[in-house]
C-alpha cells in the first residue's frame, strides 16, 4: 500500500468499509434465514459476502486514496504540482 503519511492515517475509510461490509453479512443473514438451511452454510455465506464485500471496497478505497492523494509528489496519483 503506497500512500502518504497523511492519507495513511486516517481510518475513517476503513471504518466504513467495515460498516458496510457488516451490515451487508447481516442482511445476507437475515435474507438466508427464510430458507431451509441449516445455521453453519447460512454463517459460511455470510462470512463469504463480508469477505467479498470488504475486499472489493478496501481495493477501491485504496485507488482512489492513491489517485486522489495531493499532500506530497511522489507518493502516486496527482500532485498538488499538476
């Protein structure tokens, strides 16, 4: 992960991927109740939502922290120079 110092700092970003990762695992949950299925693949398949969720989040975050950066050159994205 290539960011600047200040952009690294701050975990706003990341508490909100969390967020949104969990509330969508929850409502997976919910939604997988109304079937037959037992308690343990209803768990796996949220958990799997919660993964795929995050990470798709987490990579976007990171791009546009990176192609947004205008703190410091040289750490990616556009500089405050251009």
């Amino acid at each position: 992960m290539k960011l600047c110092p200040k952009c690294a700092t701050s975990p706003l970003p990341f508490v909100m991927i969390a967020v949104i990762a969990g509330v969508i695992g929850f409502l997976t949950w919910l939604t997988l109740g109304l079937s037959d299925w037992g308690a343990w693949p209803r768990l796996g398949i949220a958990a799997a939502s919660v993964g795929a969720v995050a990470a798709t989040l987490w990579h976007y975050v990171i791009s546009c922290m990176r192609r947004h950066c205008r703190h410091r050159d040289g750490f990616g994205g556009m500089t405050a120079s251009s």
